[in-house]
C-alpha cells in the first residue's frame, strides 16, 4: 500500500466526519556535518514506562530505549540536546532523582553519539513547600551543577520556583545568579521562563513588570558576560525578545539570545538583517526534522527557502503550544506516540490528559499537513486505535 492509498475519516468540531487521504512523507535532508547557521537546541520529552503506574505521585519509572532513541534522533539531526528541562516534565512528574539519572544517562549517550548536550541545573530536590534563605538556594543550585557538570554537559539555569518564592527584589536574583555563575565550568544559558508557561514564576527577576524585569537581566548578563553563553526566552512576546536580544548585542556581544517562542520561531531565527536568535525550543522536538532542513538552508545561504519549511510547521507549533500552554507537553508526547516513538500515549504524571481528544485530533491533521508523520502507515493506525479508545464512531 502506497501512503497515498492510506484514508481515514476523522471528526470535526462540528461532529461530522471528513476522509483525509495522507501525504507522502516528506524527504527531510540529514546533515552532513554540523549545523554552523545557528546554534539550535531542542527540549526534548521523556517516554514513561508504559508498565508504570503513571499517576500523580506515583515514582517516574522512565522507558530508557524510547526516551535515548527520541535524544539519538535530534542528535541525527543535527541539533543539540537540551535535557531534563520542562518538556521532559521537569518539577511536573520529573523529579530530581529521575532528573539527574535522565542527564547521566543521557550526557553518556551524548558522548558515544558525538552530540551536544546542555541541561537544566535548579533547586527542585529541595521540598516542594520549603521556605529556603538565598543562601540555601544557592547550594541547591550548586548541587545540580556540580551533577551535571561531572556528566560532562553543558549547564542551564533553570527558573527556580524557590527562588521566585523568596526574592523580593532584583538584587537578590542577581546575588543567586552571580553566585551559581561562579562555579560553572564553561559558560552556561540562562532562562527565562514565563509564567504561561509556569505561573509559579509569576514576577521572576523581582518584578511583574516586564519593562523592569528586562533591565535586571540585561545587567545581570552585561556583568557576567565571561560566565554566559546565552540565554533562552519564553515569553512568547517576539518584540521584547528582539529588543533584549539587540541590547545585549550593544553591552555584551558574542551571548546569543536562544529564543524559546514557540509561536513565532521563524521570524526570530530569521532576523531582522542585524540580529537574529538561536533556539533552545520544545516545538523542536516534534518539529526537528524541518528544523534541521531550515538550518541546513540557512548554511547555504538560502534564507527564502529556510523560511518557508519553518513557517510550514507553525500551524503545529500554534496548536500544540495553544493555552494553556503549560499543556503543550500533550501534544508533544502525541505526536511522539503517533510517530512510533513511545510504545504508548502515557506520560508521567497522568499528563497525558491535559489535551482533549479533539485537540489531539487536531495535531494529527496538522502534523500531516506539515509532512511531519514521518511513517504514515504507524501514525494511521496508531490514529485509528486513539478514536476508538476516545470514544468516537463514525
């Protein structure tokens, strides 16, 4: 049977059915040494066991074949790893035991596959409800440091949800911030995330002023330039990152700016002619065979067409980052499941249900559309079983 032979009929919202006839799969170029346009990065998710109990509170027993498979494809692909970060439900499911297994494991396969690899360095092996001093949050930063600098990956520093809960103001963020860059080994990233994507970071770097908030950071980086190599942005505002990211080009030339915007990835990579963002994302993860398509484009110099395959996977991206975007990882794991990556569509946590079923369908169409079904005949079945399961008849 030819891809093109494969039809399904599929709901819509309205409550009648469609057939839609899949494309054929999409030639996606691998690389044939690196990738030097951009420095890109994808957060990648975790595969639960599908054995496991995978309910809240219940231990992250993780699929280590499907969960190193899904960091060996992006490494294929010319990307770079970002581990243990919120798309592999860090501090959501993933605590720091299962954290700091996942980056071993995972900076070892790094170095046996000749990948790069950067993972996320916070405080969330400190209890949930603790009232820690700075001075205790620094220690719980150097803790994970030092874990994963001994993996040998690069560090990120995650947004603390301690920290958020304790500063008052903006000099004690750079108090921490100053004190954890001091130990790390080689420049680490920096991150910003914002409250949609975790609302108990709501008013991160001491202020819920953004205006403010981008003054504590650009000087924070313009001090410490030496101990920085980027940082990343999630706050799904792509004028405030640009304005950031020719700010620091001003006071602190050769950081990048790692855009975290998942909605409007394209014209942030792209640049504006002077400045352009490199990309530490999670839309990568579902996304990275285009992305690394786009990147190998943009190594050639052809910028016209390393537009138009990454504005042909923004329909995904939208919809699967769509609010509440703290369940994006939902759609992420879908379409890890519907690619044959993952046995099952479980997450830890019980995350899998964060999406409804019409939501899900929906990644499926759009997935077809970008041609990111990467084997037609696995997603269509594994498509056919969800609506069953979910309760659909034609």
């Amino acid at each position: 049977m030819t891809t093109t032979d494969i039809t399904l009929s599929l709901p819509g919202p309205d409550g009648t059915w469609e057939p839609l006839t899949l494309r054929q799969p999409t030639h996606w170029p691998t690389p044939t040494g690196p990738l030097t346009a951009r420095s890109a990065y994808a957060a990648v998710p975790v595969a639960p066991r599908h054995d496991a109990d995978n309910v809240p509170g219940a231990p992250a027993l993780i699929d280590w074949d499907a969960t190193l498979g899904m960091r060996q494809r992006i490494w294929d692909a010319g990307l770079g790893v970002a581990e243990a970060m919120d798309t592999a439900q860090r501090g959501m499911g993933l605590d720091w035991d299962g954290a700091a297994e996942l980056i071993e494991r995972s900076a070892a396969h790094a170095r046996a596959a000749g990948g790069t690899i950067a993972a996320g360095a916070n405080t969330d092996h400190l209890p949930a409800d603790a009232t820690p001093t700075l001075t205790e949050v620094i220690d719980a930063y150097r803790h994970q440091v030092e874990v994963i600098q001994r993996a040998g990956a690069r560090v990120i520093v995650m947004a603390s949800r301690h920290l958020a809960a304790v500063a008052t103001h903006p000099e004690e963020y750079a108090q921490v911030y100053e004190s954890v860059l001091a130990d790390v080994d080689q420049p680490a990233i920096l991150h910003w995330l914002g409250p949609m994507f975790d609302p108990d970071l709501t008013g991160y770097w001491g202020s819920e002023d953004l205006d403010e908030a981008h003054r504590t950071v650009a000087d924070l980086i313009a001090r410490g330039a030496d101990r920085i190599e980027g940082i990343k942005v999630s706050l799904l505002e792509a004028r405030r990152e640009m304005d950031l990211r020719a700010e620091l080009a001003r006071r602190a030339p050769g950081v990048r700016l790692y855009t975290g915007d998942d909605l409007n990835y394209p014209d942030l990579i792209l640049g504006d002619g002077r400045h352009h963002s490199d990309a530490l994302l999670g839309v990568f993860a579902v996304v990275y065979p285009a992305a690394s398509a786009a990147l190998q484009a943009l190594q050639a110099a052809d910028d016209d067409g390393a537009r138009r395959i990454l504005e042909g996977t923004v329909a995904l991206g939208r919809h699967i980052f769509a609010a509440p975007t703290q369940s994006y990882k939902a759609g992420v794991a879908f379409w890890s499941w519907l690619s044959g990556h993952q046995p099952g569509f479980q997450m830890l946590y019980g995350m899998h249900s964060a999406r409804s079923a019409a939501h899900l369908i929906e990644v499926f169409r759009l997935a077809d559309r970008a041609g990111l079904l990467l084997d037609p005949p696995v997603a269509a079945a594994r498509m056919s079983a969800f609506l069953q399961v979910a309760g659909y008849r034609p």
